[in-house]
C-alpha cells in the first residue's frame, strides 16, 4: 500500500494496562485535548486510545501530539471514515491485542463524563456481587438522564431502545448508549460481521447476550454537546434501521 494512504499510528511502546478508554472521533478539534486530559486525570491507571477517521479538521494531529507528550495517550488515525461501529471494534481489538483486561468506549464530546468511568469499572466486578460482562452508562433507568436533547432525538432514542429491548430480547433499557465497559474476554465468544454504523452499539449488547453475556446498566447524566456538530445524519439513520432489521431476523429466524 502507499505509504500515503497507510493508517498513522503513535507510539509503539505502550504502557502496561489493564484498562483503556477508547474514543472514536471525527471533527472533534473543539474537545480532543481536553477529553484526552481528563480521562488521563482520572487515574494513573488508565489509558486512551483514539481512533479518528482522517477528520479534515486536524483532530488526529491534535491527539497525535497529545500522544508525543504521554505515554499513556495512544492514537490510531484511519485513512478514510470507515463508520463509527468500526472504529469502536478496532479499538476493543487493539485493546485485547495489547493485553488489556477491559475497554471503556465513550464519545469525545462530554457528553459522556469522564468522572463515570470508576463507577462502570466497579459494576463490572462488584465486591460480593455477580461479574458482568458489559456495564452500560445508562440514560434510561432511575437515576440517568439527558440534558439538553430535544424532543424529536429523545423520541428517536426511545424507539430505538424500545425496539432492541422488546423485538431483540436484550435486557438492558439503554442499548444505544455508546458509554460502556466491556471485558474483553467476552470476544472470544462472539464473532462478526458486526454493523459498521451507529447500530454497532445494539449489535455488540444482542451478541453478548445470546452467548448468556452479563449486561448490567449505571445510571449516568448524558449532557448534550456544547461544541462541534453530531455525526448522525439521515443517511447513517437509515442505514442503522436496516440494519438493526436485519439483527430482528435473525433473532426470530434462530
């Protein structure tokens, strides 16, 4: 392959971890440092890893820069937008290639708090309770909520949910939340094809359950973005609607 249309990774010589946070980015230059920052400020023990499609608007240099400066920052900049399911799924596999026992996934917009990550991490492994597999950020049991969404995303997100909880059989309330920890052990049971686009997210839950995955939902404040745009357009939409059809069928078909 051309050189110049090589993916653009950092530094080779990470850390040793067990936990990695993983962000997939475009057009996210308002936020990357900050949210770089602030995950690493949580804890020493934690890392990052940001997997950006080639954002025209310089978000990989910026994390690649941040990356030069920590050790703990890691960057992987994909030639091409690839679709945000596919970025996340790299990031789990980078994640358990390099020997990491768990991956946080969240956005890089604050709209997940970085302050949540401790309370996912400890209801994965709960002292004296049952470990799970996925702990869900969730927007949708007592104690989450949104800020600042309008109707028609909280009507969209509802029928979303609704639709995986009830026609897909996943017992979580926020299947759609992309703020979650995972154990990375639970890909030794599953396999793809999984969806490339935001429908990704209820792919991943409806795989773990069906091989008798743990899912478990912390309730979390879901803070509508100050800066920058969504991603979501109508385009992904519809694509995400046929492809959750498509996850539907094969649930019944099964």
């Amino acid at each position: 392959m051309d050189s110049l249309l090589a993916d653009i990774h950092s530094r080779n010589d990470w850390p040793t971890g067990r936990v990695l946070v993983i962000a997939a980015t475009y057009n996210e230059r308002e936020n990357i440092a900050a949210v770089i920052e602030k995950v690493l400020a949580m804890s020493s023990d934690l890392q990052v890893l940001i997997v950006d499609d080639s954002s025209p608007d310089g978000t990989g240099e910026i994390a690649l820069q941040a990356a030069e400066e920590n050790s703990r920052a890691h960057v992987l900049v994909r030639r091409g937008r690839r679709g945000l399911g596919s970025a996340i799924l790299e990031g789990f596999l980078v994640a358990k290639s390099r020997g990491f026992a768990v991956a946080v996934n969240m956005d890089c917009d604050f709209s997940h708090d970085p302050a949540d990550i401790p309370r996912l991490l400890a209801a994965l492994e709960p002292a004296g309770g049952r470990p799970a597999d996925v702990a869900v950020g969730s927007r949708r049991v007592r104690g989450g909520r949104v800020v600042g969404w309008p109707l028609s995303r909280h009507v969209a997100s509802w029928l979303v949910c609704s639709f995986t909880r009830f026609v897909l059989w996943v017992p979580v309330r926020d299947a759609s939340s992309g703020f979650r920890a995972v154990q990375l052990n639970v890909f030794d049971k599953i396999s793809g094809p999984f969806s490339q686009g935001y429908a990704f997210q209820e792919d991943l839950l409806h795989r773990i359950h069906r091989v008798g995955g743990r899912l478990v939902e912390v309730p979390v404040t879901f803070t509508d973005r100050e800066r920058g745009k969504s991603k979501a357009d109508f385009a992904e939409s519809i694509r995400s609607i046929g492809e959750l059809l498509r996850l539907a069928k094969k649930t019944w078909l099964w």
